[in-house]
C-alpha cells in the first residue's frame, strides 16, 4: 500500500468516527427532546434524566450522599444532573461512533438504555403506573432510528453487487476501501448528512422547548393555587419575639431565618409542585378508629397554631449551615390525630410510629409518643407570614420541634400511616440511619470567619447560635486555644425549640489561636466533645476555629 494511500484510508477512517460520534450526539439530543415531550403527557418526574437520577438517589450508599451533601451543599442535586448529562454525552458519541462501523449494534445500544431509563422511571417509590416508562421508549426509538439512517448516509454510494451475489450486511464492519479494489465508489452522501443532521437538531430544539414549555405549563395551577391563599390569623399566635433575642452583632447568623436563605436538604430532583385546591391527605393504619381524608381548605377551618421553630437536617456537620428558625403556621398534628380516634404508645395505642408519605415516594417515620406529647408538632401551611414556598413543602408539610428532619420533616406530604417499627422501615432506615433521631445539643461560631486576621490588641467579638430544641440551651462556653472555659453572653431565649445567639468579647493577643464553643441544654448536658459523623443520627462534636492575629 503507498504511503498515499495510507494517509487517505487514515482520513477516511477518522472521517467515518467523527462523523459517527456527531450522529451519536444528534439522536441523543432526539432521544431525550422526545422523552421530553412524551413526559409532559405522562408525569415531568418521568423523564429519563429524573428518573435516572431519583433512581440514582435511592441506590446511593449513605455515605456517598453525606459526602455529596457535604461538598456540593445545596448544589448536589445539580452536580447530579449534570453529571447524568455528561455520562449521556459519552455514551452517545461512543454509541455513535459504533454505528458508524457497525450500524445496527450502535442503533440497539441506545435501544438498551431506553429500557434501562423505562426501568428506572418505574421502580422510582412515586411511580404508580408502566405509563411512566414511555418517555425513555419513546425517546430511545427516535434516537436509535436517526442515529441508523444518519450513520447510513457516511456510508460510500457504491454500484451494483459482485455478479456472485455476495451482499454485504448492515452490521459488517464499514470499511474505507482501497484504491486497487474493483467495486467502484461514487463517494458518501455529504449533503444529504448535512441536510439530515441540520433538519434533526432543529426538530429535537422545536420538540424539546415543547415539552419543556408543557411541563411547565403544569405547575401553573399550583402557582395559582398558591397565589390565591391568604392565611387567616392564628387562633394561637406565636409570642412577640423577646428585646434581646436578636443580638447586633456582625456576621452572627439572623435570628429568624428567611425563607430564600432556609436550608433545603431532599432527594427531590425536581420540586413538585401541588394544587392546594386538589390536595388531599389521608390518615389511616393502626390505632386508627375514624380514618380521615382532609382538604387544604379543611385544614384552613381547624385551630391554627402559629410558632417560632428552628429545623435541623441530620446531614448537617459540626459548625455546617443545615439549620435555621421560621415562624410556622399550622393545624396542631396531636388533635387531627386524636380526631381519628389515635391514641399514644403510652396511653395503649398500637401503633408507636408514624409513616407520613410524600407526593414524591418520600417516607418518613416519627415516634407517635413524640408527635403526641405535647409539643407543638404541627402540619404546617405557612412559613414567615406566607404560604409555605413549594421548596419547602407546599402545599403542607410537617414540623416536629426536636426531631431531625429526616424523622420528622416531610415536605409535600400527602398521607399518614400509623404502624409499628417493627412492622416498616422508611425510606432513611433502609439506608442505615437511625430510627429514631432527637437533635443532639450543638453551637457553632459564625464569626469571626476561620483563618480571620485580626489586628493584634483589638477586642473581638466571637459570636454564633446554639440549639437544643424542646430542651432549650442554658448556657455557653467559649475556649481560646487551651485555656479554661469562659461564659459568653446569652441573648434572650424566644422558646425552648428555638436556637439562641450567644456572644463572647476576646481580647485579641499575636499569633494563632484556636476558638472552641460548646453548649449546655436545660437538662444539663454537656455538648459533647466526641467527633461522630452524620450518619446514623446526626454529627456531634465541639465546633472550632483558627485565626491568626497580627
């Protein structure tokens, strides 16, 4: 073979897995602008991505999603996301270019994961019906057959066959021949590839913002739905705030937290989004002796409690931001219970836990004992002064004071089942965390910053927040590098499920140093020096920082 000749086989091999490749990523980006589309007639948590990733979700290892949680915060579920689309990236153009080669192998490779989508779709904990499935079919059948006829417009127009009948097949491997072979080539169908390729990019655009637009169209509702509620004020109003509760001081974290700056912890890809009007939820199970299926607008009419609480995410790290204080409104869930005739453990009820399950497949266990005690355990319907936002659970969600969020804070909820430990573990308890979670009594320092510079002699104004909830903090200690424990300075306590600012004046001396808090609840336990991690039931520890000081 001439050297010539081998620079050209060389380009046309090149040419031929380039091309391919870009085939590959057009009937990827077919693929999933048809699932798309097709989801909007089915559910939008249907499509490929969401499922994928949901599915993603539940498969992770606990640790794996702490680590998650930890690095990407609050970004973790678009970290994943964008991680589900670059793993698609590759795969088509690696599918693509198989097709290239081998036309029906690389067309049935995205026929496979069409059917590893559709299985994801359905063994999601939401999924009620094989329906779910039709976007990834939907879209693997249009990716792989425009990935077939644009691979077989790269293929040389050759003449008619060999008199001795021999047929090449689709899926033998496509060659760049050479110059010296008889059968004549008359070149590939460069301008019929373009025209397919152009025409498929804009039609998969025109399908996607389609779907895109239909799936947003049915949130609309539940905007509205939103839109249109006012909260009557509560029969029990939380009490004013105490003078002295909020401290002035720069950096500490505001006592009552907002709601675009509240934390958001969930394995929601996707925030659902519910019409209030529609809603329903439905009590029933164990103990029950009046089972009850309430409206938003029902719950509207009950007595209304309103409260300042402060919520806790289990995921949260010694000194980490997963936590924050709202005033909450909401139907007291004790009295809704004991209207379905349910009693506590204590009181001979059969049932010790409660099952709340969300719109999403969420499920979430709490001690019925807990919810019954006398706390203000509450189905909340708003959240500082507004209807709850739908990242935070609207229409309805729960709040338990001193419970950890993931035994006690289901967002979007829509049923409540009374059973037993023994007899169901929910979501988190299948995945090794604990049964049952009472928030651990922690502080933390917001400022000064870690690695601060202060100006040596300057008086510095340590500062943060504390929480015990449903015992209350009685008091805090600040420690500069190993000297003694020193009491800072309590704000004034609102209630004892609310966090409280602490401060502590330091006169700053050269060098570097290390500043440690801890906390004493109303029972008098010492937070605990003790590293442990999040999992199973919540990190514990003493919080410190390092400055240096010039």
């Amino acid at each position: 073979m001439s050297e010539e000749a081998k620079t050209s086989r060389s380009k046309g091999v090149w040419r031929l897995g380039a091309l391919g490749a870009l085939s590959g990523l057009l009937a990827g980006y077919a693929a999933l602008a048809t699932a798309e589309l097709t989801s909007a007639a089915v559910r939008p948590e249907s499509s490929p991505v969401i499922a994928v990733g949901g599915a993603s979700i539940d498969r992770t290892p606990a640790a794996v999603k702490d680590w998650a949680i930890r690095h990407f915060g609050t970004d973790d579920k678009l970290v994943l996301q964008l991680g589900i689309l670059a793993v698609l990236t590759l795969l088509a153009l690696a599918l693509g270019a198989l097709a290239a080669r081998y036309r029906r192998t690389g067309s049935a490779g995205v026929l496979v994961f069409g059917v590893v989508g559709g299985f994801a779709a359905t063994s999601r904990p939401d999924s009620t019906s094989v329906a779910d499935a039709l976007p990834s079919v939907a879209g693997a059948v249009v990716g792989a057959g425009l990935l077939y006829y644009l691979v077989g417009r790269l293929r040389p127009r050759r003449s008619p066959a060999p008199a001795d009948g021999a047929h090449e097949t689709d899926d033998e491997p496509q060659k760049v021949r050479e110059p010296h072979e008889t059968r004549e080539e008359t070149g590939w169908d460069r301008r019929g590839f373009i025209v397919a390729a152009t025409a498929a990019a804009a039609a998969s655009t025109g399908v996607g913002l389609l779907g895109r637009s239909l799936n947003g169209a049915q949130g609309k509702d539940a905007v509205a739905s939103r839109n249109q509620i006012r909260l009557p004020a509560p029969d029990s109003a939380a009490k004013p705030v105490p003078k002295g509760a909020a401290l002035r001081v720069k950096g500490v974290s505001p006592y009552m937290t907002p709601n675009q700056d509240f934390y958001r912890v969930d394995t929601a890809l996707v925030v659902p989004k519910v019409d209030a009007t529609s809603w329903r939820l439905r009590i029933h199970g164990k103990g029950v002796t009046r089972e009850k299926t309430v409206s938003f607008a029902d719950l509207l009419r009950m007595p209304l409690i309103e409260r300042n609480i402060t919520l806790a995410c289990v995921s949260n790290e010694v000194g980490g931001p997963y936590v924050g204080n709202a005033r909450w409104i909401g139907v007291r869930l004790a009295d809704l219970l004991e209207q379905c005739g349910v009693r506590p453990p204590s009181k001979g009820g059969p049932a010790d836990q409660l099952v709340a399950r969300s719109v999403d497949g969420m499920t979430i266990g709490s001690p019925v004992e807990d919810v019954m005690d006398g706390r203000d355990a509450m189905l909340a319907l708003g959240m500082n002064g507004e209807p709850l936002p739908f990242a935070h659970g609207f229409p309805v969600r729960m709040v338990v004071p001193g419970l950890f969020g993931f035994v006690s804070a289901c967002k979007w909820i829509q049923d409540i089942e009374l059973t037993t430990f023994d007899d169901y573990d929910p979501y988190w308890v299948k995945r090794d965390w604990a049964r049952e979670a009472p928030i651990k009594t922690q502080s933390r320092i917001d400022t000064p910053k870690p690695f601060a510079r202060p100006e040596a002699g300057t008086t510095v104004m340590a500062a943060g927040v504390a929480w015990a909830q449903h015992r209350g903090i009685d008091k805090v200690e600040v420690r500069v590098d190993d000297g003694p424990w020193r009491q800072a300075d309590l704000a004034a306590e609102d209630t004892r499920d609310t966090w409280r600012q602490w401060s502590f004046p330091w006169k700053a001396t050269s060098g570097g140093h290390t500043l440690t808090v801890r906390a004493t609840d109303r029972t008098g336990e010492v937070q605990t020096e003790k590293r442990t991690r999040t999992i199973p039931d919540g990190a514990s520890g003493w919080h410190s920082v390092v400055v240096t000081v010039d």
